[in-house]
C-alpha cells in the first residue's frame, strides 16, 4: 500500500539542505508520495527541480497567497516574516503557473489569507484566486487550498467556479464548516501535530473518513512542537487516525490510499 504526504515544503530554506536525508528517511517511513507544494515562482522552480532529482517528489506548483500581494502589502509598511526570494509580479506568478500547469501533479498552494494580508488587499488577492483555479480547472489538476481567516469565503468561490478536484490543507476554520466542505466533496488533510491539538483530533473523528488526507505542512506543525516537522511524521498522523478509528493501522492506510486515489486519479 501506498503512504503519502499532500502538503510539504522540503524547499524550505531549513530543510533545502537535508532535503536527500529527509526524503530518505520518508522512505523509511513507508512513503511513496511526497507532495512539495510552491509557493511563488521562485520555489516551484526548486520544487520543481527537486521532483526531477527524486521521483519520490510529485511537483505542485502555486502561489501562496500572501505572495500574490506581498509588494502591495510591502508599500503599505505591512510586514511579513518571510523571505519570497527574486521578485515577481502577479501576473508572473500566475503566467509561471499557467505555463507549467500540464507537468504539476496539482495545483498548490493556492488561496486566500486574512490572517497576514489587509482587508484592503482581499480584492486583488481574490482575483489572483480566482485567475489560478482557472488554471487548475482548465488544465485538469487537482487544487491544494491555503487559507486562513477566510475560508468561507474561499469555499463561496469554488463553489461559484465549479471546483470539486479540492484538498483544504491544514483547515483552520470551524469543525462545522469542514464538515460542510467534506459535503461539498472535497478533502481535508490532517497535519502531523493531530494529537495535540484538539481541532483536528475533533476532524479525524467526525469528518467522513472518505474526506480525509494525511499531510506535514514541513517544516511545520510536527509531533512535537520544538522539532522541525518532515514526511515521514504522516505515519505517525496514521497510527493516531488508526487508534481514533478503532481499526488497525493496516485498515486505515488502505482508507487514505483510497482516498489519496480518488483526488489525484492515481495511488501514492
């Protein structure tokens, strides 16, 4: 059977250097998958990179929503604590994504955030949203959702546009509103800090276990809170789904292949 994760970052400026290391040790862990998901086109260019020295790196190319507005945000003296490399238009980000969509295994990170980007930026963030889910939808790619302060109105444009092909990674809104996007049919993947935080202990028990993906968000939300997350920690993420479950390890890997199949068209 086949063990993955949906939603990594081993681009990321603290594990770009281990990267060989910690894919080895996701092996170890039994994985097959390992989704490393761009941020802008600077990183998709090392993601992509990245898949075609390892194949165990499925390339998903986006564009994170706070750097689709990131000089807006910069010329209204809003910070943010991090670095998004060369810089880049949105347009150019957008034109990166669309050129290379038909080689992405999905299309991702992609969304909307109020979190960091002011009310005064949703517009034109939205727009950015809307413009990359086209591309998604028109080139038959399934979608990996950042969002955070606005997920329901990330739901309300999917829903406008027709998207279905969609994983919510790292769901950071109501419990019932995540059962409302599992409704809707798409997915929603679990990070591997599962155990110690309520909410998505709360998913795992309570969303249809049809809907459910495993993910690390790498480097971040781990086990444990003081340690750099990678891959191989979604096999922790399956034993507590198995223990929540009441089903052996064995029969909850079998779900989240199936599962896994089902979005992406192919096993991990």
């Amino acid at each position: 059977m086949g063990l993955y994760d949906v939603h990594a970052h081993v681009t990321h400026p603290k594990l770009a250097p281990r990267a060989a290391e910690i894919l080895d040790n996701a092996r170890r862990a039994g994985l097959t998958s390992v989704l490393a998901n761009g941020l802008n086109p600077h990183d998709n260019e090392a993601v992509r990179a990245l898949a075609a020295r390892d194949p165990l790196v499925k390339a998903c190319y986006g564009l994170y929503p706070v750097d689709a507005v990131l000089t807006e945000m910069e010329a209204m003296g809003v910070g943010y604590p991090r670095d998004p490399g060369p810089p880049f238009t949105t347009d150019e980000a957008i034109a990166w994504v669309r050129d290379h969509a038909e080689e992405a295994f999905a299309i991702g990170e992609i969304g909307l955030d109020g979190y960091w980007v002011p009310e005064a930026l949703w517009d034109l963030q939205e727009r950015a949203f809307r413009a990359l889910v086209a591309v998604a939808m028109e080139a038959d790619k399934p979608i990996i959702i950042h969002t955070r302060k606005r997920e329901r109105r990330a739901l309300e444009v999917l829903d406008e546009l027709g998207a279905t092909r969609v994983d919510w990674h790292c769901f950071g809104g109501r419990v019932k509103l995540a059962r409302q996007i599992a409704e809707r049919g798409h997915w929603l993947s679990i990070p591997a800090n599962a155990r110690r935080n309520e909410a998505f202990t709360r998913m795992l028990e309570t969303l249809p276990r049809d809907k459910i993906l495993l993910e690390t968000d790498c480097p971040y939300l781990g086990p444990a809170p003081d340690a750099d997350n990678e891959p191989a920690n979604v096999a922790v993420t399956l034993e507590y789904a198995a223990e929540l479950w009441g089903c052996t390890p064995e029969a909850a890997q079998a779900q989240l292949e199936a599962n896994f199949e089902a979005l992406f068209g192919v096993a991990p």
